[in-house]
C-alpha cells in the first residue's frame, strides 16, 4: 500500500499547431498526486489520496479516481478554486502555466495526514512537505517545479525521512547549487534520454528511455515515479525499477492527459519484455 499526497488538478491542454493555432483543446485529470495514485492503482497497488481542492471541483472527477480504485480523502475549500494547469502542446513539448488556488492551502491537509505510512509527496511547498516528513514513516518526494521555494535548510529536514528523492536534469541542477552536495538516500534524474540512479552519492546505473510517438509529455514524469516506488516496494533493485519507470510513462505519452492511457501492470511486463530483453 502506498499514501500519495500533493496536487490535484485540472488539466487544459491545447494543442498548439504552425506555432500559433490552438489544432485542438480540452480539459482532462490532473495534477501531479492524483496522477500517481492513478497510475499507482492500476498497477495493482493500493493507494490513499490525500487532497485538497476548492468548492468547484468537478463530481465526475472524484467518480473517476473512486473508479479507478484510488481511495481519495480529499479537504474541501468552498470559496477557493481548484488548482488548474494551462498546457500549451508543441508538437509533443510542452509549456504550462499553473495557478495553485485550494492547493495554496495545503498546509491545511497537515491535520488529516496520518502518522506512520510510508508517502509519495509529489510536488506542494516546503512547509507541507516538511509536515507530511514529519509524521510519516519514509517519504519518496518530487519536489518538482516547485523545488524554487525551497532552501538548504528545507532540504535537510526533509532528506532526514527520504528514502528516493526524484529530480528532473533542471531540478538536479538546482539541487546541488543551493544544498551542494549529493543526498546520501536513492536519487533519481530523469530526463528525456532515461533515468539516472545515485546510491549514497554514486551512480549506480542509468535506464534508458522507452522509445515511442510522443504525443503530449503530460504526466509521464508522475507516472515514472509512482511505478519506481512501487517496484521498489515489490522489491525489484534500482535500476530496474527505473526501467518499469520508463516503460510505464511510455503510455502516458502516447495519448492526450496524464491519466488517459493508464496501463496495467500486464501491459508493462510485456513492453518492458519487448524493449529491454529480459522478463520482470
């Protein structure tokens, strides 16, 4: 079982064509907690998903996660809006612009976040995720675009509880430049290429991306790191659990929204099969 806190979000993505015309737009699930423990779901695992969102949030959203299998104890903010994401798609890249809304409030989530679990914090501010260490017994954390809020000190509090830290190459950057060092918990930098993965400060391996059409990148990174944390749960080592990493966001990408092409866990072992040669 696996607790996963953070955003919960509304997703608009337009895809952009010539450079300037919206091709196509809609609205779709996302936000970056509700996006793993999806993913996390219907890879066989069972998930607590603990939100906040404002008075406006959709009913056919909390229908989606219940059916999905996600058990979602969510905090409703009447008079504040659900955080929403405005993605602009660029022939598979993306651009987004997010307003945080009821997830400004987070902090608020802190008393119905329950002690002793093992959390998968994806993204939200320093103090919550401090919060959320705190009481819990290990964390896997993604600070994500939000890493600009934090300092050193925030670092070292939080890294006390982490068992894997995840990073994006840019994020990465901005790690060692404000806390200087490597952490000593399992580190994960994923890029466009694959994942790199450090252990006590070394590089102990790298997973090559999963090649596949790009359609929208929305999510994949959640994806990845919902399916690490559960392979590492399930006991698969690092590197490998990179690589279901990969493959998994490798279905995230071939359809427009982050929880659109959700696969099984069935699905998986046969493209990880397929593209790295070996059975899981």
């Amino acid at each position: 079982m696996i607790s996963v806190t953070g955003h919960i979000a509304i997703d608009e993505i337009m895809k952009i064509k010539n450079g300037r015309y919206v091709e196509s737009f809609g609205l779709f699930y996302g936000g970056g907690a509700a996006n793993s423990s999806v993913v996390a779901s219907r890879l066989e695992e069972e998930v607590d998903l603990y939100g906040i969102v404002g008075g406006d949030f959709p009913k056919d959203y909390l229908s989606h996660l219940e059916s999905s299998g996600v058990r979602a104890h969510l905090k409703f903010l009447s008079e504040e809006r659900t955080a929403r994401a405005w993605i602009l798609n660029f022939e598979g890249r993306n651009i987004s612009y997010f307003y945080w809304g009821a997830s400004k409030m987070m902090e608020e989530l802190l008393e119905d976040i329950p002690d002793g679990k093992d959390f998968l914090i994806i993204t939200g501010s320093p103090e919550f995720c401090i919060g959320v260490s705190d009481v819990s017994e290990r964390v896997f954390i993604d600070p994500g675009p939000d890493i600009v809020l934090w300092t050193k000190d925030d670092f070292s509090k939080v890294l006390e509880k982490t068992e894997v830290l995840f990073l994006n190459a840019e994020e990465f950057k901005y790690f060692l430049r404000i806390y200087g060092e490597l952490p000593t918990c399992e580190l994960v930098v994923t890029s466009e290429l694959g994942a790199k993965v450090f252990e006590e400060g070394e590089l102990i391996g790298f997973a090559k991306a999963v090649r596949t059409r790009v359609v929208d990148p929305t999510g994949a990174g959640d994806a990845f790191r919902a399916a690490y944390v559960i392979s590492r749960k399930r006991g698969y080592e690092p590197v490998e659990s990179a690589k279901i990493g990969n493959c998994v966001s490798s279905f995230i990408v071939e359809e427009v929204g982050a929880q659109t092409n959700v696969p099984g866990w069935r699905e998986v072992k046969k493209r990880f099969l397929q593209y790295y040669g070996s059975p899981i």
